[in-house]
DNA sequence: CCGCCTTTGTTCGAGGCTAAATTTAGTGAG
DNA sequence: CTCACTAAATTTAGCCTCGAACAAAGGCGG
C-alpha cells in the first residue's frame, strides 16, 4: 500500500529491491513481489528467474490457495548480508549489528567524546572495530547523528550539539571503512525504519517525532524521507513557541526544545520546587508517577505546549500518522493528558481525527534505525545515492564488489 | 537545476514534456532540453524528429557556437493550447485564459455565492461560458480554491471557508465541461505557477507563502508540489500560537490567522483605536503609510508574530527560499519591519540566511496560478494523474482528444 | 467428476530509453 | 589554411519493462 505508486525501479535496481523486499517482509510470491513493488508480473519472472539461477534466493513451500492458483513463496537462500548501524550522541556511540531482516545481532556502546579534535577518527576507529568483528557478508554502515545531513551519500555534517561544522563525516568514514557509508540525521534514521519495518507497510506519509534530549522530527513522504533543501527538515524542537523565553542550545530562546527537552523540564521541575537542585529526569518521573502535585504540573504543561506544537506542524506538513518515539517516550502516560488535551482542541476539525502512536521504548532503537538506512537503500534510490549503489551490489554479489 | 534529478518521463510523457517545455521557457536547444528534462540526448532527438514532423514544433535560427557545434533551437510552430484558470473565493470567481507560454489572453471575475445549495452548477455555469468563449485548443480548466483537495485529479474538496464539504467539485465539473479538469488547494496553485514560470527554474525546494484574508501557503519540494497525506499541507494560517486568543474561521482560537489574517487586523486596529469601526483594511493600511503609530504598530506586531511562526515552519520543512504572495502583499513594506526582526532572530543559525522574496501582487494572480495546474501538467505526471494524461492527448493532437 | 471461476506465473513481441560511437559544424591557434 | 578542439545532433545496438495472451493450478457448485 505505502509503496504502490513508487516510482518504477529500473535497472538493477528491481534486483535489489526484491533481494531487500525478501529480506525486510520475508518470503513473499512473484505476485506479492509484483503488488509492493509496483512492477509488472513479467517484469517479476525475470527477475527471480535470475536470482534464482543465480541461487541468491529459492523457492520455498506453496501456500494454501483461496480461490485460484497457489503461490510460490520465494525467499532469500540465506541471509544475503548484514549491515551496521551508528548513532552518534555527545557522549557516547551506541552500535549495531543486524542482519537483513533487521534482527539484533551484536550490540554495544562505546564512549565517545565529540569535541575532541580527533573526534572523528575516533569515530572511525570505534566503526572499523565493528566493520572487523561482522562476520559473514556486510552490506554496509549506517550512522545517525543529531544534526543536518546535507546527503546520506556525501555525509556533510552540521551538528551544533555534538559541536561538529561542515564536517565531512561521510567522506572521512568511507576512507576509513572500505565500505559503503551512509550518514543521515539521527531522527530520520528511525524514519527509514519505520519505512522498512514499521508503519511504513500501512501508511505512505506519517512523521517520526521523537522527546528526549531534544525534540526532533522526521517526515516520510510517500513512502520516502523528506530532508529539506539542505537536509535540515524536522527541527521542530527550534520551533519558536514564545518571543522570548529560556535560551536553548541553539543560540536562541523560547525554542519548544527550551520548554519541553530533558534540560527544560529539569529547570522548569527545579524552579517550581518538584525535585531539588541535583534532581535528574527520572527523579522528576518518579515523583509524577508518584503522584506529587507539582512534578505532574511539570508534565501536563510539557504536554501542553508539545501538543500546541505538534498541532501546528500537522496542519504545515498534513501527515497520517504521528508516531513517537525516542528515550522520553517511556514517560509518556505522565505527558499524555496534557498533550492530548491541547493537541486535539488545537486541531483544525479535519485533522481531529490523526493517529498518534507512542512506540515503546528500546535501548537499541536508535542504533538499528541508524543500520536500517543501509538495510532500506534497495528502496530509496535517490537519497542513498552512489553508496546505495555500492550497497546493492554487494547485495547482489556476496563477495564484496567494491 | 530544478528539474535535474527529476524522475525521467516514461512514454507519451516525453513527447508532452518537450512541448511543455518550449511553451513555458520558449525556443530551446535539442541538447538544453535534454539536459532540463534529465533524459538523453538520443531520446530528445528521436522525439524531436517526430513532433517536428507533425508539425507541432519547428527548427528556429541557430545560436552563435562557443566553440562546438552551434544548437539549434527549437520552438513551438503556434501555441499548441491555451488553458483557462479560475480562482474561487467566497463572494467570486476569477478567471482567466492563458496562453501556452502563461500570457494571459483575457481575464474577468464574476460573482458567486458558494453557500448556495446549487452553487456547484453555477460554478459549472460559469465555467462552461468561459469555456465556450475560449477560441482555439483548449487543454483544460484548472480551479484553484481555499481549501483542502484531495487529489487534483479527483478533486474532492473540504472548503470551510466556502462552506463545502467532500465536495465533488472535479467530477462535476468533468461531467459539466466536457474538457480536463484540475482542481487544487488555491496556494499549491500558486506554486505550480511558480514552478512552471517563476522560481522553479533556480529553486527545486521553496515554499509560497500568502497573506490576504487568511494566510496559505505551498510547499515544492524537488520540483513538485507536496500535498500531504489528503492535500491539506501548508495550512499554517491555523496554526495555534497561543492557547487561547482571537476565535477562528476554522472554529479553534488562536490561530495565526486569526491574528494576522484580514479579520484579525481589523479587530485588533479597532480595538486599539487605529481605525473606526468601520474602517478596512485599505484604511488601516493608509493610516499606518501615513506615520498614525498605533496603525503602524498593528503591522509591526503581525509582522512579528507572522515572522515567529514562518521561522517555526523554516525548521520543519527547510526549503531554499520563501516567496510571499497574496493579496496582503500589497502592503509588505508595513510589515516588513517587525517580521525581519523576529523571523531572523528566532531563525537557527543555520538557517538565518534564508531568502525571502516578497512577489509584487497583480490581480490575475491567482487565476493564472489555476490555469498553470494545466500548463504543468506535462511535468508532473504524479499530481495530475489521468485528468493530466487527457491535457497531454489534446496537448499532442490538436483537433481535441475525448 | 466436470466445467467455471479465480489467481498465479510465464512467454513473447513491442515500445521506449540509453550509452557509446559517429557525424556535423563551428571556434581558435599557429 | 590547416589542424586540433569543442559541443550539438544523430545513429546504432542493446537492454529493460510492459501488455496481452496464455498456461498452470487449485476451489467450488452442480
């Protein structure tokens, strides 16, 4: 459903795209294949004719039919490679290995100091530790971090928080790996899971919105990522909410990050006397669950002005579903009240209706989304570019085409 | 620029495409067309070949060499169509004929009452006059109004401010016309405009903002118009930017608009004893151009809450540049003063740099915008669906496909 | 058991686009 | 004037995809 209507992948490109589709969705029939990818049915057979030849895929059992002839289930003759995923933050790089159908297999977090002059061949060598510790064929390295990406292919970094500027990360890593390297900012990572894995298979155009740190925010539009001219689409923790107001991380202040980001509600919390001065964010969690007065305050008003917020981005960008994610979201019952309140009374009528998913929590999340920009590049030529290609050929000739 | 990267048309699609091309850009080179349109030189001379031999186009002089082989340019052998453009609002309708190259031919607006039960078949009316009136190839009608559409193709449409809703405005005007019809959110007209003749041709990602009775805009993001999941995106004029305030048109309180729109000017101009009670909104502009401070000052103050919630939607999309349009443009040198101040300043520094263009306002406008959904459709095959296929059959064989 | 239906999957011819090589038509240096 | 160089336009061969017709394979009602 997302997918019908993608533009028709040309050239090896369909090759890739069915590896990825059995890999991400499982075995699926010529049909189905067909159905998702929005190509024709010959274009199928020949396709899967090859691949098969080929022996990069097989045929596996019929399925019962219901009506007319069975289908032939198709699948990957073994996972046909395994991709990395990265997500950079201020203090640490958290790492994953998955295999194509996106299951975890390794994972760890590595501490990692961004302001370091070095940062970035420290970088390098925390990703080529895990490029030498993959076993088995690997596709490539994904990384998110928080910050405008110009292009996943190019990987030119602006990142205030991290303190990085026209920093060429991409190119540096590539240098560094030997391996096909794709950079994007770190909310539009779980975006490209989502595509991949998640709510992408049922809805074409939906935001990614995450509460942690910081607030950030990704847009998927039919069925691919929106970046912005720049790469710089999503900031909605930047979106002024008041003229002036408590300065944020930015340089400006009154941004809804200032308001509702870890560092604002710990002051807000702080000020109003719910947690005292050394108070952190799940002292402040407790104490709402706990039900104190004033650390509830603290979340309904965050909620409040969050769906003020968000209310206003859903009638900029007119999604079909909001689905929230990120460290914050373990803690959403205490902002829902507030958020749901204010979010739908400030929605125009016809939009009242929108879905808002609060998406449970995982320590690997970020890492994995960061993985899946490899694992959804048969999917998404044109952001994944030139190292998308690299991808798909090693997709499509285990013995590392490069 | 705008256009390279764009997906390369596929059958029929070229052929419309190099016509549309010549309409709208005027006489161009074999090799230009091929490098505007992204497809091969070898395509746009076997396509070339064949419209000059049904004597759609024709080889114009040769331009001086810089070295090679002097172009040849080609240009259309008449102007292959016109398309008529209507712009409904809640008191008339606006309409003009156009030209291939966007020249409009004539122009007039009738008045119309949208609440009225029949208004559909008055609309229709008038449509169809225009229609008749129409001398030579027609390619199609285009209507552009205040509301969300869903597709330009289908043209259902929600409209509060028109008082429709699911309205079937496309098919009932297909089955009334005889003849394509496109029908589009009144702002995205704007922006196909923009995008065909105006700013598209440098900027690829950019949004059109208007200012008049409500505040619209139009997001084109890689060439194309984004519509959002239902084509309500670009609604900003809602969005809230307190949580409660001046009641709305679209029944919340505190809308943008309902600050900064028509409505919201006047009341606050008249409560603030700039005006009379009876004064409009040329008063209030005569007074503050005048030097009378508390009209100066209502300007100054929207300026400041518009250029607050436009660095809001700057972080959420992050186009290229901004266009401002509308009817309230007239008056822009008013407002210019407050929205620059707090538009850059609450701006990330990144994006500071942003242009802002304010387009000087003529009358046509917007009809002429309705009219270029038609002149388009060659170039977006996505948004204009079948009622686009049907303007490139009658784009291709004069006497009028159907 | 037998047609008839539905759905899957294949074959084949046609159309459309492209890359690469080639031809055409100029400029400009010596 | 000639030769080298450049860019535009064309030709050619080949690849990719699709539509349409057809074959395959089962369910279902009589």
């Amino acid at each position: 459903m997302a997918r019908s209507g993608q533009v028709s992948p040309r050239g090896d490109l369909v090759r890739a795209a069915v590896l990825g589709l059995l890999g991400t969705r499982g075995a699926s029939s010529r049909a189905d294949i067909a159905r998702v990818l929005g190509i024709s049915p010959a274009t199928v057979t020949q396709t899967t004719k090859e691949l098969l030849q080929r022996e990069l895929i097989t045929e596996l059992r019929s399925v019962p039919s219901n009506g007319g002839r069975p289908a032939t289930l198709l699948g990957l003759v073994r996972a046909a490679g395994g991709a990395i995923g990265a997500k950079v933050t201020a203090d640490h790089v958290a790492i994953v290995s998955v295999d194509l159908d996106g299951t975890v297999r390794t994972s760890r977090s590595v501490p990692f100091d961004p302001s370091r002059p070095a940062a970035l061949e420290a970088l390098a060598g925390i990703l080529r530790d895990a490029v030498a510790a993959h076993d088995g064929q690997l596709l490539g390295v994904g990384v998110g971090l928080p910050g405008a990406v110009d292009s996943q292919t190019s990987g030119l970094v602006d990142a205030p928080t991290l303190g990085w500027s026209r920093s060429p990360v991409g190119r540096r890593l590539r240098d560094a790996l030997g391996v096909p390297v794709l950079v994007d900012n770190d909310v539009n990572t779980l975006a490209a899971a989502q595509i991949v894995y998640g709510h992408g298979r049922e809805y074409a155009s939906f935001m990614v919105v995450t509460i942690g740190l910081g607030i950030g925010c990704g847009t998927v539009f039919q069925g691919s990522v929106s970046r912005g001219a720049h790469g710089g689409a999503g900031e909605i923790g930047h979106i002024p909410v008041t003229d002036d107001g408590p300065s944020c991380g930015c340089g400006n202040t009154g941004c809804l990050e200032a308001y509702v980001g870890e560092a604002g509600l710990l002051a807000a919390a702080v000020e109003a006397g719910a947690i005292g001065p050394r108070g952190t964010i799940a002292t402040l969690a407790r104490a709402a669950r706990a039900g104190k007065p004033a650390a509830a305050a603290i979340y309904r008003d965050a909620g409040r002005l969050f769906g003020r917020t968000l209310a206003g981005v859903v009638h900029t960008v007119d999604p079909d579903l909001i689905v929230l994610m990120g460290e914050g979201i373990r803690d959403w019952a205490l902002w829902e009240t507030g958020f749901e309140e204010s979010f739908r009374r400030q929605l125009m009528p016809a939009r009242r209706g929108i879905r808002v998913l609060a998406e449970s929590w995982s320590e690997d999340q970020w890492a994995v989304g960061a993985a899946s920009l490899v694992l959804a590049s048969p999917f998404d030529a044109v952001a994944a570019g030139a190292q998308g290609e690299l991808v798909r050929a090693r997709l499509q000739t285990p013995e590392a085409a490069r």
